[in-house]
C-alpha cells in the first residue's frame, strides 16, 4: 500500500478544488435547467428579502452539488456552513450547528439520505417551523424546551434520492437533479479549469479528456491534473494528444472513460453467463462495496448501455460486450 497523504497534502489539494470551483451562477458551466431555476429562485429571495426555499440537489457524484451549494451562499451573500448524513451522529451535533446560524445562512449537508433517522425527524420542526423541540431529564423529570432558530436555507445533497423518507423529501421546495455533461460542457470546464492552473491544452486533448470524462466535471478535473503531472515530467510546455495517450495508458482508461473496474464489472458478468446476477456477487467478485458499485460506477455502464438491470440482477449487454470485444452471444444463458 502506498502512503497516505499528509495534511499538508490534503489541504493543498482542498484549496485546488476551491479554486477551481465557479463563484457565480453565471459561470457555472452546463445544467442549464437547474441553473436558470435557482436564478430565478434566488432572484426573487432577494427581491422580497426573505430566505431562499430549502433545496435538494441530487445527481451522480462529481456533477457539481457541493460546487452549486457555495454558488447559492455567495449569490444569496450569506455564510455556508457544512457537514454530512455520516458525520452528525447526535442530536447535539445538529442542534449545535443549527443554533449558531444567522438568518439566511445555509446548512449544506452533504449525503443527506445517510442521516440518522431520528435526526431526520429533528428536522422536520427546524425546516418547517424554525424551531427545534428538546426533551431535557428523562423519566418524572422529564421536560420539553422549545429553541427558536433563526429563518435558515437547508441544501441537501443525494445520490441516493430514493433512499429519502417522503416526509422528509417533501419538506424541500426546490428539487434539482443534475445530469451528466455532454462532451461540449466538459470542453469547456476543462479549457477553465486548465487557464486557473496555468496549464496549456491543445483543442485535440480537451476533446480527448472530455470523451473520457465519464460526464463528470471531477473526473475531467482530475484527468486534467494527471495530464499536467506527465506534461511535466516529460518536459513538454503543452499538453498534447500525445501525452493525453500515454497518460490514459498509465491510468487504464480506454476511449469511452471506463476504468479498471468497470471492466471487471462487465467481464464478472459475461463470465456468469451474461447474467442476470445478483448485486452481492458482483460486489464479492469485483472486491467493491455494493454501494459504491451501485452509486458510482452502475450509472455510468447504464448511461452508456452496457449493463442493464433487471428484478433477477445485473446483465451485460450486447453494447457492452462489444465494447469488451467479445463475439455476440447466440442466446442468453441463467447464471449459476
């Protein structure tokens, strides 16, 4: 196992993805839709002085949710304050953070489906009412306190939108679903991207990180700095097709942005018969946790039309079979 990195590391790289990210909605590239109806929304927040509707983001990871939740503070000139569903364990955890909140600031909490059902329920009071019930004591003693909250805007953010309980979904006036990036949008996220890294990029290797994107904006980022990396190394002043090549040689990732495991995940099944298969021996074949196949590499096989679902389990397609240069099958066998 390599090192981990040190935080001197990790806060580097923290301060390069706040520096990539846009600070305005104006420069927010792609998701038209959801841009135009947060504009508006904030538009006229601000209009009648009041705060902005609570709002759910959800979408694949890396599309943009963190990245639009400090858009809207600084659109709105509020304060962002942010934490996830993992990290709040206790109700003293949330009512802390509720509690120092000024009027109009936001509470990003990222992977909100992952909250604490009985935190979930807290929340419902603060969304509606602004206001929070304590139980203090227990037993004969017990006793209930009202805290009154300042006037908040609760941004969650999901990639499992299903997993949200009704009640909960329901309370969030704005919903947005943001969707993959055409090549064209990553283009130009990657032609930003590269100007603030100080970093020259022909036209033939945008075309080429963008196609291998995955629809993703971090994962065009990414690609952008492991190209920057081998630029550099090979004492090249500009990134070039060429070293874009070799850079995705190194990273094993072919022409349509698969990685490593999502080849794994194709060939398990084609060698199960072409499935269907269930999640659970996918997972144990592939030596990945059933929500990170689930929620980071199945969406992007299914957009592309490789893998297909099914109530009996996951199955390759013709499209995916071909991509892995596999002969067409004659008919589809039952896996063991």
């Amino acid at each position: 196992m390599g090192e981990r990195p040190s935080f001197a590391e990790l806060n580097r790289r923290a301060d390069l993805d706040a520096q990539l990210r846009p600070p305005s909605l104006d420069q927010f590239v792609g998701q038209a839709r959801v841009r135009n109806n947060l504009s508006i929304a904030i538009e006229a927040t601000k209009k009648r002085g009041e705060t902005l509707d609570h709002v759910l983001l959800s979408g694949m990871p890396g599309l943009g949710k963190t990245t639009l939740a400090y858009v809207i503070a600084r659109e709105l000139g509020v304060d962002v304050r942010v934490t996830s569903g993992p990290a709040l364990e206790r109700t003293g955890d949330l009512v802390g953070m509720l509690s120092t909140l000024k009027r109009g600031d936001i509470l990003f909490i990222d992977e909100v489906h992952r909250l604490p059902r009985v935190l979930e329920e807290y929340l419902y009071s603060a969304m509606e009412d602004y206001a929070i019930d304590l139980v203090l004591d227990q037993g004969p003693a017990a006793r209930s306190v009202r805290l009154t909250l300042e006037r908040f805007t609760l941004v969650g953010a999901t990639t499992r939108e299903g997993l949200l309980s009704g009640p909960f979904r329901s309370r969030f006036g704005l919903l947005e679903k943001l969707e993959l990036y055409p090549e064209d949008d990553l283009v130009r996220i990657v032609r930003r991207s590269a100007g603030l890294l100080e970093t020259a990029i022909d036209a033939s290797a945008l075309d080429l990180v963008a196609a291998r994107a995955r629809g993703t904006p971090r994962v065009a980022n990414r690609l952008l700095r492991r190209l920057r990396d081998l630029a550099l190394v090979r004492g090249r002043d500009v990134v070039d097709a060429a070293t874009a090549r070799e850079a995705f040689a190194h990273l094993a990732i072919d022409d349509r942005g698969l990685e490593e495991t999502d080849r794994r995940i194709l060939l398990c099944l084609e060698r199960l018969g072409g499935g269907p298969t269930g999640l659970k021996t996918v997972a144990a074949a592939v030596g990945e946790e059933e929500d990170t196949l689930e929620s980071v590499y199945e969406p992007y096989l299914l957009s592309l039309g490789f893998l297909e679902r099914t109530p009996r389990g996951r199955k390759i397609t013709p499209a995916g079979r071909a991509h892995l240069g596999l002969e067409p099958r004659e008919s589809a066998e039952p896996s063991a």
